[in-house]
C-alpha cells in the first residue's frame, strides 16, 4: 500500500535488535510509554535476559533509525503525568533516582526530543499535526502553563511540575487557586 496508514506499533517496548532498523526503513511509528522503562525494569531483567534487553525501551536506537516515537502515560495504568514521563525519557531513572546514571543509558534521549515525542509527533500519530501538537498559525491553541521552565532544571525538579493554567482552543478552561 502507498498511502498514509501511519502504521504503529503500540507499547514497542520489547523489540528484537534486528527489528529495531525496520521501524525507520518502513515508517513504523513506536509507540510507548517512558513511565513503564521505571516501572517495568526490574521484571524485564528477571524475565527477559541480555538479548532481549539490548531492544528494550530503545528509544534513543529508535530515533537513530530515523522511527517516529510517540510517548504517552498509558493511563490508568500509570499516572497520566507528562512529567514524571518526559524524566524518565531524559534520564531512565524512576523519580527515586534509580538506578544511578539510568537504565541502559545509552537510550537516554533529550528534552527536545522527548517532548516533540509527547506532542508533535503523538498528533502525526493520529492523523492531526494539522490540528494540535504544537503552537503555531492555524493550530488549535491547546496548552499549560507550568510554575517552572522544564528545559532549565533538574529531572526531580521536573518531576515536580505542576500546571498553573489550562488553556483549550485560545481560551483559559483553569486556573490553579
């Protein structure tokens, strides 16, 4: 088929290395959840074993591939806060800071990075990077306003973010008192 399926795998969590190259070369979209790498680990060790650990929440190896990552909370399994999932995607350590230097670091990936996966990238996911997912002319002007600058600290700070305004289509919907 050559149209626009924007095929994905959700909850690519566990792949084969092998695979890894295919999820660019034939635009599979991973999908996944930064808050299963701090919350899963402990069992993927016990369960998996090294080879399958070399593809697991491989997102940094994803983004080389040239694969699109969409990262969501996967609520109501895990909280659905963007925050304690944009710090396990820059550091692979769960918010009691383990394991030290992060969890396979070598998967770690940035700040950029991570929340283009949490925004821009979830609206091409679902067909609407024409209508959300960013701020810009002709886009819906969905967005928060935080109490600190997510880019300026540290990933417990970032942990702790907690949303000041809630603005839906241009117009504030709340406002934290």
């Amino acid at each position: 088929y050559k149209g626009d399926r924007r095929w994905r795998i959700e909850h690519a969590q566990v792949v084969d290395p092998a695979d890894l190259p295919r999820f660019g070369k034939h635009g599979i979209i991973a999908s996944m959840q930064p808050v299963h790498e701090t919350s899963d680990r402990q069992m993927a060790e016990a369960r998996l074993g090294p080879a399958r650990l070399a593809g697991a929440y491989a997102w940094n190896t994803m983004l080389k591939n040239g694969a699109t990552l969409v990262f969501g909370s996967d609520y109501p399994v895990e909280r659905p806060d963007p925050f304690a999932g944009w710090a396990a995607a820059i550091t692979r350590q769960g918010p009691d800071g383990q394991p030290y230097g992060g969890w396979q670091p070598q998967e770690i990936i940035g700040r950029e990075a991570a929340w283009r996966a949490f925004t821009m990238d979830g609206a091409y996911a679902g067909f609407a990077e024409d209508l959300f997912g960013r701020l810009g002319a002709g886009q819906q002007a969905d967005f928060i306003i935080v109490d600190r600058n997510p880019l300026d600290i540290n990933p417990s700070e970032l942990r702790a973010t907690k949303v000041e305004e809630t603005w839906i289509g241009g117009q504030k919907v709340w406002e934290r008192r």
